[in-house]
C-alpha cells in the first residue's frame, strides 16, 4: 500500500462517456485530465499491437477513473477505442451477463445468480470480481451557513428513513453543539437506478446500526420517502441545488460541496478523505475463491482515522471465454489500470488504491484470462 501523503484532484464528468483516441471528448479539467496527458507522455504502457473499439458499462462511481486512465491509455495506444458509459453497476452487470460489454464495472461483487448467468457468455468459464478502484462514499450536505456537519449512523440511518425530517433535530444538535442549525427540512436523496454505492452505504448502516436500518441492502434503494436522481453525478447535482439537502456519492462528486464527518467511535470524527478511506480498505479480506478477488470490507471498524463508509469497484471479466476480437485490447487496458502508474493517478483524482497484496493477484489473474 502505497502510504506517502496523498494529493487530491477532483475529475468532473456528466452523461455517458464515449471516450476516443482522438480525445475529442471534454473529460474535465485539473489534476486528474492533466495528469492523466503528463503520465502517457512517459508512460510503459503496452498496447500489445491490439486494435479495434472496447464497450463497456456499470459503475458510476469510477467514471471519472476511467475518465483519466482512458485519456493516458489511448493516447499511448491510439489503435483503441473505450466507450464507457457508466450506467451503474445494475446496468453493467446486466449487460456484462446479455454480453454486450467486454467488461462491466461494479462497486458489488457478482452474486450467486449473476455468476450462473455469466456462464451463458464467458464459454468454459465465468464472471469474475477484479477490485480496480476504492474510495470512499462521501454524504454531501446543504445547509446554509453550515460547512461542518457531524453524523453518526443512527442519525444518518433516521435521516434517510425520514424519520428525523429537520436540521435542527435534537439528536443532530447533540452531535454539533457548536453549529447554528437551521429550521429547516431534510431532503435526502438517494439514486433512482440500481446502484452498487447504494448496496454498500446501506451495508454501512446495516452493520453500523442494525436497529435503525430494517432493509435487506443491494443495489435498489428500499427505504420510504426522500427524492432520487440517477447515477452518482444525478444525486451530487441535486444535492448542491437544493436546500436542506443530503445525499451520498463517490468523493469525486463531492467537489465543492461540504461533506459529513462520521462519528464512528474513534477519538475524533473522520472525514471523508482518500488517506482515511484508505486505512479501512487495507482492512478488507479476500473472500473470493480461484480466481475470483471478491472483498469483504469492515463497515464497522472504530480505528482512529479510519473512514469506513467505503466501497471497492470491480471490473467484471470472464476468466475464460471471453470474445476473441476484444481480448487483446481488454486485457491490454486491465494491464495499465491495475499497474502502479494505472494506481497511482487514482490517488490524483480522488480514489483510493488497491493494497499492494490484492492488486499483485489481480495482475496475476489478467495475465491469465483467455
């Protein structure tokens, strides 16, 4: 795991990416395009004389990591295109079973079900889970005249049950004594398709606070009440539009808008940070078996500095069977995302690396998909 002082960028992107060689799309601006320039201009990475256009859909959440690593692979390997239209995980893993997709992105790793529907695709193999992006899921707010907002999960669980409906709630004010909180009304939002973000802040709640988040979790929002939008880009839109609002979403989303610090039980509130986020995925373990690299993730630790409303995005491959005309180019671009230089302008756009050990087998495993 790579420990030195992070620096962050934030990448902003809308709508579905179709992303060229040509770079005509507009990808945003700041650390995240101009590094991702600066890293092909100096880049090892290998194209492997493939060709020929790439499809993909799925997580919303690393869309603006594939942003970046799209804007350096393919000016290092002009001969590919990536169409990536992050859709949201339930519409990656959708497509990725119908096999319209070469790879899918999702923040959940393959059920059960999923699994036996990947092998209608992946001829004499099946899905696989290969972790690729971490981060953590920021809870945006808008209040005026508030900047800095502390939560714990029960309080953040009544908020999206709409069972604390005010921002000067009592309960809310005992968390921020010092803070000026307004009568006015809470508008959660949460997202509207199917969302692997929306499994794994709800698996936070689940497991932070079981007593006031009743609901199964997965990747369709079940809680009464609020208001939704689509996509991770959709609920961040929202929230900075409307006052009294809150919402979840990867960090990236969450430039220029303040963000909740949790009070998880650790000696002081955490914020959501790459560096603290970090420090809650090292803790993760390996649960997949083969060649699967499934997560479990800690949602409940109380180490000081530890963010532990994370998630892990998976790019979604057959380890076998997959389209001979797309392999090349797959595994070429699964190659550069998961290599340190691949890693590291994670870090640049406000996403937290793979750990060292997890993202060493994950190199292993593309090296061996045919």
């Amino acid at each position: 795991m790579n420990r030195r002082a992070l620096s962050l960028g934030a990448l902003a992107v809308s709508g579905a990416l179709a992303l060229t060689a040509c770079g005509s799309d507009d990808t945003g601006s700041g650390t995240g395009a101009s590094s991702g320039a600066s890293t092909a201009a100096n880049s090892s990475i290998k194209c492997d004389d493939a060709k020929g256009q790439l499809l993909a859909d799925g997580s919303s959440a690393q869309k603006n990591a594939i942003a970046a690593w799209v804007k350096a692979f393919t000016a290092a390997c002009p001969d590919i295109q990536i169409n990536y239209k992050g859709g949201g995980s339930g519409a990656g893993v959708t497509a990725f079973t119908q096999g319209t997709v070469a790879f899918a992105g999702s923040d959940s790793a393959l059920k059960p079900d999923e699994v036996t529907a990947s092998k209608a695709v992946c001829s004499g193999g099946q899905g696989i889970d290969l972790p690729m992006v971490g981060g953590p899921i920021a809870v945006g707010f808008n209040i005026p005249g508030v900047t800095d907002l502390v939560l714990d999960a029960p309080t953040l669980a009544k908020i999206f049950d709409s069972k604390i409906t005010s921002w000067d709630d009592a309960a809310i004010k005992a968390l921020n004594p010092s803070a000026t909180l307004p009568k006015l009304k809470i508008q959660p939002f949460h997202r509207s398709d199917e969302s692997g973000t929306t499994d794994n802040f709800t698996k936070y709640l689940i497991a932070a606070t079981p007593d006031n988040w009743k609901y199964e979790g997965g990747k369709a929002w079940q809680a009464e009440g609020g208001q939704s939008a689509p996509q991770s880009s959709g609920v961040a839109q929202q929230v900075k539009a409307t006052e009294g609002a809150i919402g979840y979403f990867e960090l990236s989303y969450a430039k220029d808008m303040s963000t909740v610090s949790l009070d998880t039980g650790a000696a002081t509130p955490v914020k959501a940070t790459i560096e603290n986020a970090t420090k809650a995925i090292a803790d993760a373990k390996v649960v997949g078996t083969g060649a699967d690299q499934a997560l479990k993730l800690n949602y409940t630790t109380k180490a000081d500095g530890a963010y532990p409303m994370v998630l892990v995005t998976y790019e979604i491959i057959c380890d076998k069977g997959n389209k001979a005309e797309t392999l090349p180019a797959t595994k070429a671009f699964l190659r550069y995302i998961a290599s340190e230089e691949g890693q590291e302008i994670l870090v640049e756009n406000d996403y937290a690396p793979i750990p060292e050990d997890i993202i060493a087998k994950v190199r292993t495993t593309i090296e061996s998909l045919s």
